[in-house]
C-alpha cells in the first residue's frame, strides 16, 4: 500500500518554534583581498562595521596579504564579506 497522501503535510500542525532561538549570536564573514578569499572570521551579530574593519587589519592572516602596504579600500558588506582592496 502507500505510505502517504498527497496531502501529508497539510494535515500536520507546524513545529512551534521560538524566535529568540532562530537569531544568530555570530556571523561568519569571509575575508578577501582584491576580491579573492583568503580566510574566515567570526564577529558577534551586532558588531560594527567599523569594529569588524579593525579587527580584519589587526589579524595576523592579514599581514600577509597587506604586506605593508595601506589598503585602498575596506568594504564590508554586512552577515557577508569583507573585501580589502590594496
């Protein structure tokens, strides 16, 4: 015989669910140089952007990268990417 109806999901209640637990406490951001990725950090949900530009300039990953050299321009698209261009 079948196992199921068309209708299966139809008759079956949702899972109740509570929202405070669907929030993210940490967002992965994936760090690039000139558009290629090279690494990736985590920074708390509500951080700031210009918070989350120190902390990528800070980071001993990106010395290799930088190299000495002054970054022309850090984007940082917010629960994303940050893209440091040199």
């Amino acid at each position: 015989g079948r196992t199921g109806t068309r209708n299966f999901r139809m008759r079956r209640p949702m899972a109740a669910y509570n929202e405070e637990y669907l929030k993210e406490d940490t967002i992965n951001y994936t760090i690039s140089f000139n558009g290629k990725a090279r690494f990736n950090m985590e920074f708390a949900a509500d951080e700031t952007s210009d918070a989350i530009q120190a902390a990528v300039l800070a980071d001993e990953r990106s010395q290799k990268w930088i190299e000495g050299k002054t970054p022309k321009k850090i984007i940082v698209v917010p629960k994303k990417i940050v893209n440091v261009v040199i």
